[in-house]
C-alpha cells in the first residue's frame, strides 16, 4: 500500500503530537539514514571486489567507518532482521524462521525505531525492513510491525507488476526463492527500488523543512535479491563470459560435513557453466542498480543541507553465495553468507577507515541508541560499536556468533558458528554432526577445514570454549521462546 503523499504531508506535520511523547529538544540529535540492502554479500568495491561497480557505496565508505569483519546473527532474512531490530540473538527472539515477527514471541520488546519514536524522532519507513516475501509482497507492509513506524511506504515497481513473465527462472513460476533474473527495458525511476529512492528524496525534503524534531528514515532496497531484475544499462557494465565461475569445487568439500552444505536446492543442479555466468552478471547488475539508487538517496542528503547532522547507515541482512562450494544464495554458516556489508558515516567520528573488530548486525541498536541520545530498552543483548567509530582499533567483545537451524531425516539441529579475528570456528548438532575450523589469516576463502588436523587441537578446544560462552549470551534465558501470538495486538500499535 502506497500511501498518497498528501497525506504524508499531513502526518509529517502533525506527527510530533500524534501518538507519541512530546519532541526532545532536537539541537544535539542526529538524524539517521538506515538503509539495508537484501541478500547482498561483500562484493562490492569498498570491500575489495576489482569487478563490481558500487561507486556510491564506496563514496560512503570514504565518510565512515566501514566493518571489515560483520556478521549475520542467522543467514534468513527474518530471521536475522528480527534480530538486528530488536537487538537481541535469534535464540531470545524466537525467531528461526520467514514470515514471522517478535510480536508474536516476546511483544512487549521495543524494537529499535520504536525506541527513537519514544525519543521524540519521527521514524518512516520505505521499502523492506521486516520480512516480505520477494516479489509477491512487494508494494505491502509485509511481516512488518506497526508499533516501529509513523508512516510506511510500499512502492511497487515494473518489476513486481509487469515484467514477471519475462523473468527466467531455475524454477518454472517461481522467482523469489530460487535463482531467476531478467534485463529490463525500463528505468530505473520504473523499478521498486528507483521508486523508493524517488520516495527517500521526497521525505528528505519534508523532513529538512522543520528544525524541532530529528527523524529515523529506514530504507529497505530489495535488490539484489531473487529475482535478480535491473535496467539492461546495468547488465551491461558487465561481461557475462568474464565472469567468475567457481572451480575446483569437489576438492573443495571434501572435508566439509554433510551439514554444512545442505542449503543447497535440488533446481541448482540444472546450472550450466553459461548459466552460472548470467547469474552472476545478473547479481552483479542488480548490486550496480541499487548502489546507483543508494547513491541518488546520499546525493539528496548533501543537496538539503543534512548530511552533518544525519548519521547514516548502510548494511544488508545477510551475505550471499555465487558457486562456492557449489552453494548459492544463502542459509549456510560459511563466510559468504554469514558475512554482511556495513558501513557507518557519523558526523564528528571516524572516516575513511576500517575496523577489524568481528561484530554483528544485533550491535547496531546499542550503537545508534548510543550516538542519539536515546535510551536504550532493556534487554539489549548487541555491544555498542561506538568506541570503534572513535577507535577503529578497538577490539570490542572479540567474536561475532551466526547459527542456522537444520532439519534432516525429520530430526531438527542447529549449527553455531563463531568468527574471531582470525578463525572462523563451527560445530554442528553440538560436534556430533561435523566440526569446521578454517584460518582465515592462510585461508580467507575457507578451502581447507583444520578441525581434525592434530596441531589444531588446542585451538579448536579454545574456541569450543569461546563458542560456548558465546551461545550463554546469546541465549541467557535458556528456551527459545515461542510464537504464540498469530496476530497483533491493538495494544502493540501504540509506540
């Protein structure tokens, strides 16, 4: 549902008193520019990819501390954004799955742009920040939740609308949940990401035009995610026979548990070296696509006079496989997929910089509500990663922890995986279904597994122990809790 901007103008307007508590004082409260890409991994040009073009993106990393080292807390989009919004681990939301919100596991929690309405800012949201199921709940509220915005806006573009019959897929009829793409004829301003950008700029616009109240806009692009849909001018920056196909893959698992490597699907086998590079010149386009629609947002920022006073965030939900060991898309514990984007440009803090430091998506609540001035809700599971936008240096709590649950021969298990600065360390069914340890200062691509290699005993016993202390934060309270609530409570609608 597209709300008509008529209206918007009126909620703008009177926002401030509507259902939320009287405007703090606005002087020393940054605004914040949450944008989130879907499905998109580390290749990218800030990240170090010599192929694919994100010129904007890597603009943005130029004004801000980029994270060398963050991670997913579950590689599903529900899951992980249930995660990152409350600030809790995917144990203590109860959320392992799509098409669910933490109203219906623990609904008394206060989600993070919830917590900036309590605060006096005014928070909207445009696009996908909650879950929705690509393309068809497009132009929707999705599996979104009411109490965290004061105006939402779903646009829907040609590519939900028009163009899916056109759109090839591994899965005949299917697009968002397997591999699928097409080179549109149309531009970008005809796309649903074109038209969030377009709708970004225009709220922006209302915003800068009242100095009493900082505002918390969330913008959700959808792509690169299924199916990979773009403007052909993008599809055109990229070579489809110079790109990178994975080889070697066979010697490559075999020292990887059976585990690890079922989130592949079985349409997958139906790839063609030639298919495997138009899907992949395809992602690459759509990642383009949307770095030029990120960018038309930042441009519009720094036209209205705001960027020194806007905190501005980029990330994505989770990372995203192209062939490595033989997977693709995600919901595995490997790096590719674990393995998020995130960039923070705040205004007096560091720039052009990088942080080592292994942190996660569940971080980024503290770090905001930090920054702002908001009070920050109890409980709060994630760290503040202030001190590394001061301090690029500083080491933080040293690891970063992502878990997947699988399913096999109807017996249900979770796989855990911790990343420290230089190991990436995963057990499966507490070690009775497979343990991996990879070097990533020898071993950044994660080729060789060392958990079975003698010499490797003793760090696999440290990090075992890490691990386990790691999972007690994330899951103090002992059970998951439960969905319980299949629908929303009028209650909850109120921040």
């Amino acid at each position: 549902m597209l709300i008509h901007r008529s209206v918007l103008s009126l909620i703008v307007l009177i926002a401030a008193g509507a259902s939320c508590p009287a405007p703090l004082p606005a002087a020393d409260r940054p605004n914040v520019l949450f944008i989130i890409s879907d499905d998109l991994n580390t290749r990218i040009g800030c990240y170090g990819d010599p192929q694919v073009q994100t010129p904007n993106l890597d603009a943005l990393a130029q004004r801000g501390v980029r994270f060398e080292h963050a991670y997913c807390q579950y590689p599903l989009c529900g899951p992980s954004r249930n995660s990152m919004l409350t600030g809790l681990y995917p144990n203590q939301t109860g959320i392992l799955v799509n098409a669910a919100i933490f109203r219906q596991s623990i609904p008394e929690q206060v989600s993070l742009p919830q917590a900036f309405r309590r605060a006096g800012y005014f928070a909207a949201r445009i696009g996908k920040l909650y879950h929705y199921h690509v393309p068809r709940s497009m132009g929707t509220n999705g599996n979104d939740d009411p109490a965290s915005w004061e105006m939402e806006i779903n646009p829907a573009g040609c590519d939900r609308l028009i163009e899916q019959p056109d759109i090839f897929s591994l899965r005949e009829g299917s697009f968002g949940g397997t591999l699928s793409w097409y080179a549109s004829p149309r531009s970008d301003e005809q796309h649903t990401d074109g038209m969030m950008a377009d709708e970004a700029c225009w709220v922006l616009e209302r915003c800068a035009q009242r100095d009493d109240r900082p505002f918390f806009l969330a913008v959700g692009m959808y792509r690169p995610h299924t199916p990979y849909v773009a403007p052909k001018k993008y599809f055109d920056l990229y070579d489809v026979e110079q790109m990178p196909v994975v080889q070697n893959i066979q010697e490559d698992i075999q020292d990887v548990p059976e585990a690890a490597l079922l989130s592949q699907k079985k349409e997958q086998d139906k790839l063609t070296d030639s298919l495997r590079r138009e899907c992949i010149q395809a992602y690459y386009a759509s990642t383009s696509f949307m770095d030029a629609q990120v960018g038309k947002i930042l441009a519009k920022l720094d036209e209205l006079g705001l960027a020194d006073d806007t905190i501005v965030v980029f990330t994505s939900d989770h990372g995203y496989h192209l062939g490595e060991k033989n997977l693709w898309q995600k919901m595995s514990l490997f790096e590719q997929s674990a393995r998020v984007p995130l960039i923070i440009a705040a205004p007096g803090r560091k720039s052009a910089v990088a942080s080592e430091a292994p942190v996660g998506l569940v971080d980024l609540y503290p770090t905001l509500t930090e920054l702002c001035g908001v009070p920050t809700p109890s409980p709060i599971t994630g760290q503040s990663l202030v001190p590394m936008l001061d301090d690029p240096t500083e080491p933080g709590r040293g690891w970063s922890i992502t878990q997947v649950r699988r399913t096999q021969k109807k017996q249900t298990y979770m796989g855990y995986s911790l990343r420290t600065p230089r190991f990436r360390y995963t057990r499966w069914d507490d070690a009775k279904r497979g343990v991996e340890l990879y070097d990533h200062a020898a071993d950044p691509l994660e080729h060789t597994n060392l958990a079975a290699q003698p010499e490797f005993a003793s760090v696999c016993l440290e990090l075992e122990n890490t691990l386990t202390d790691a999972i007690s934060v994330a899951s103090p309270d002992g059970d998951t809790p439960k969905i319980k609530h299949p629908q929303y409570l009028p209650i909850l609608i109120d921040p």
